[in-house]
C-alpha cells in the first residue's frame, strides 16, 4: 500500500496538472483571441492582394504591388511575433522582400505568405470563433439560473439541449450543472485548437534552413566584437586603476624611504615619522592592489559560490539589498564572473543615482541559463547613453551571448534582467 508521502506526493502532483491545465487553457484562449485579431488583418491583406491582382489586368495596379506587398509583410511579421511570443522556435522575419509582380511571383516566401493568409481567414477564423464561443457556454449555463426566468419556456428547454423542460428552479439548475461538461470539453479541446491555428502560421512563415545559420553567423560575429570591446575595456580600467592608485602610492613609498634615508643621519626622530607615512602608503598601495585583483575575479566566487558573493555585495551596498539566490549548481567561472560584475556595476548605480531605499537581487539558475534580475525603487529613468555604466554592462553580456533587458520608466522602479548561457 503506498504510504503517506507517496499519497502526499501524488495529491501534489495531481493538483500541478490541475493547474498546469488550467494554465494551458487560459494561453490557448489568449492565443486564439489573439488569433482573431490577425485573422481580421490576414482579410485586409486577402483584400488588397486581390484588389492589386484584379487591378493589374488593366496596368493600374502595377503601381499597388509594392505598397500591396509591403502590407503583406508588415501583417505577416506581427504574426511571426505572435507566434514567437507564444513559445516554440522563433519566427524569424526575412530582411528584404520583392518590390515587383515578377520578382513578388518568383519569390518562395512571398508565396508561402500568401498561403498563410488563406488559410489564416478561413481555417484560423472558424478556430477562433469556435474557440472564443466555447467559454461563453461554460459562462451561460453557470448563470443560467439567475436568470432563466426571464426566458419564454421554449427558449429555456433549448437551453437543456431538449433533454428536459426548463418549468422552475431545479430545470435551471440542471441546465446549470451542464457548466461542467462545457468546461471539460474547453479544457480539453482549447490547447489543441490554439496549436492547430498556430500550424499553418509556423508552416508557412518559419525562415528558410539557412536564414537561421546566417543570423547566427551575424549574431556571432556581433558577439566576438563585443568581446573584443569589453576584453579591452577590462584591460583600459585595470590600467587606469593601477596606474591612478596602486603605482601612485608605490612611487610616495619610494619617494618617503628615500627621504628618510636622507633623514636618518640627521635627526632618527623624522626619519622614523617618514618610514610610519612610508608604511601607511605602501599599506594602502596594497589594498588597493588587492582591489584591483579581486575586480579581475573576486577570491570569494573561487573559495564560496555566487551566493556568496552577491551577499558580500549586499553586505557592502549603501542601499538596504535583499539577496534571493537560488544556484544549486555552479556555473562557468566566467559566467559567474560576469553575473558578480553585472551585481556590482548595478549596485553601484543605484547607490549613485536612483535615490533607492531598497533593492533586490533575484538569481536563478534554469536549465542551461542562468537568470539575474535587479529590481530598485528608485526614481527610475535609466538610460544607457547617460553614461552610467549600462553599456559596458550590456556589451558583458553579450560578449557571453546573453540577453539584456532594462525597464526603468519614470518614476520607477527600475529592473534589469540578464540572462546567460551558463557552460560547463
């Protein structure tokens, strides 16, 4: 017999797919609301499309084509973002499009487009229709009873589908009970609706095989630049750092031991106040070479975990920070390198600018990534061109081929989120 835990388990379980369900059916639901929505500009694209074509046989529609297939494109790429939104591959959009009727017939991908718009008003518009009016019965019949007196006895019966007569409370009642089979048939029946209105979208609109390769060619090469940019960057502040600090307080240590020398001959007393501001300089040379060292790759990502680390910046921060860091698994050396300097640039930003009272750093990892949001209340109105630190920051990211995203309307608040592949 199981045992408790095992019952316990399998109850949680059973109550995840209940919401895992009904999450399902709510994104199909908004997919095919959605869907409506560019079945309405798929038409107006069918329309004019044939309009041009109609209008071609007499020559005054040649001067339509451009403008014809420049819609054509504009509607089909809000429906490649629709359904890149959605999940799955993403739907790339082709850089350029024919401008003519010949090069417009020759070209696959304006045909393929034109086969999504005919199956996207007829297919796509029945499977919205359906599948928005599907909720409504679950709605009508829930509510039945509150109303259905307001109905003549025919119309009530109808609402039964004819298997009683609707005369009082308890029929009402009974129709209402039928909520229940119309929401078993719309959970069950909605997510498969939404995919098949997705199918021909995903079909007919996804990029050619080398479209991809070629982004990502591009995408690479836009990276390695990148990391080129912020290698040197790197190497511009550890020099400015050693040179303005470190090497600075060596040559007073110089200068300061070569005085006392001089010094000691003559009065020990000011020779050995020399060597004391001698001692403090090189001391201070020497943290702030340990600066430096710990800027290049902090000890504590070595010896501890990001964890770690991100709490010492917490501890460090003018501004009252939360940590929730939840990494089971460490990640690249590199990776965590770079999540501590996104953490500490960011830190430092909201310390000098956005009069925050309080700050949160969220770090997770999920699968193959690893996720870092920073959220303060401060004033807002972030930008990267005001010199801030935020496009150093972003070319980081993207030297690790990573993403960045930044919100900070005005007034607040601010949140940037960073996601990078994590490596081996």
């Amino acid at each position: 017999m199981p045992t408790d835990d095992a019952r316990a388990d399998q109850e949680t379980a059973d109550r995840w797919d209940v919401f895992a369900r009904a999450r399902a059916t709510l994104d199909a639901l908004e997919h095919l609301f959605s869907g409506l929505g560019t079945v309405v500009l798929a038409l107006v694209a069918l329309l004019l499309v044939i309009g041009t074509a109609l209008t071609c046989l007499v020559g005054v529609g040649l001067l339509l084509v451009p403008a014809a297939l420049r819609g054509l494109r504009a509607i089909t790429d809000r429906e490649r973002a629709r359904l890149s939104r959605w999940g799955g591959p993403e739907m790339i959009s082709p850089e350029s499009g024919p401008s003519g009727l010949r090069a417009a017939v020759a070209d696959r991908t304006t045909r393929r487009e034109l086969g999504w718009v005919g199956a996207h008003v007829t297919l796509g518009l029945v499977l919205s229709v359906v599948g928005i009016t599907l909720p409504m019965y679950v709605v009508r019949n829930a509510t039945f009873p509150f109303w259905w007196w307001l109905l003549p006895e025919d119309e009530a019966a109808s609402m039964s589908m004819g298997l009683w007569p609707v005369r009082d409370l308890y029929g009402a009642i009974g129709v209402g009970l039928l909520s229940v089979a119309w929401l078993v048939i719309v959970v069950m029946v909605l997510p498969g609706m939404a995919r098949l209105q997705a199918w021909p979208g995903r079909r007919l609109l996804a990029p050619d095989p080398g479209t991809d390769l070629a982004l990502r060619v591009a995408q690479l090469t836009a990276t390695r630049a990148a990391a080129l940019d912020a290698h040197a960057t790197e190497l511009r502040r550890i020099e400015r750092s050693l040179h303005d600090g470190t090497q600075n307080r060596i040559v007073a240590v110089t200068v300061l031991v070569g005085a006392a020398r001089r010094a000691l001959a003559r009065d020990p007393a000011v020779a050995e106040e020399i060597l004391e501001r001698a001692q403090d300089a090189a001391e201070q040379a020497l943290a702030e070479l340990r600066g430096v060292v710990r800027s290049i790759l902090p000890p504590v990502l070595t010896d501890r975990s990001l964890a770690d680390a991100l709490t010492g910046l917490a501890t460090a921060c003018p501004v009252p920070c939360r940590i929730d860091a939840d990494i089971p698994v460490r990640c690249a050396a590199s990776v965590e390198a770079t999540a501590y300097f996104v953490a500490a640039e960011t830190l430092t930003n909201i310390a000098k600018h956005s009069q925050a009272r309080h700050a949160t750093v969220t770090a997770r990892r999920d699968d193959d990534r690893l996720h870092l949001q920073i959220t303060d209340d401060g004033h807002g109105g972030a930008d990267e061109r005001s010199g801030s630190g935020l496009v150093g920051i972003r070319r980081r990211i993207e030297a690790h081929d990573g993403t960045f995203m930044l919100d900070s309307p005005p007034g607040g608040p601010t949140t940037l989120t960073v996601s990078l592949p994590c490596g081996s």
